[in-house]
C-alpha cells in the first residue's frame, strides 16, 4: 500500500475498510467450518 503518498485521512479510511474486509472474511471462514 502506498500510505505515504495519501493525504492521512484517507489513509485511516482505507485501512479501516480494509480492517473491516479482513474480520467480515475470517467470519466466513469460521462459520464454513462450522
């Protein structure tokens, strides 16, 4: 990820979108081996 070259705030966006998108992926796969 090029971070530095973004503005902060845009930068916090995207890492909590990205935050978001790794916990909506590991309860998927908790809930497939359930």
């Amino acid at each position: 990820l090029a971070v530095k070259r973004m503005s902060k705030k845009k930068a916090r966006k995207l890492l909590r979108a990205h935050q978001r998108e790794q916990r909506t992926k590991e309860r998927i796969a908790s809930a497939m081996e359930v």
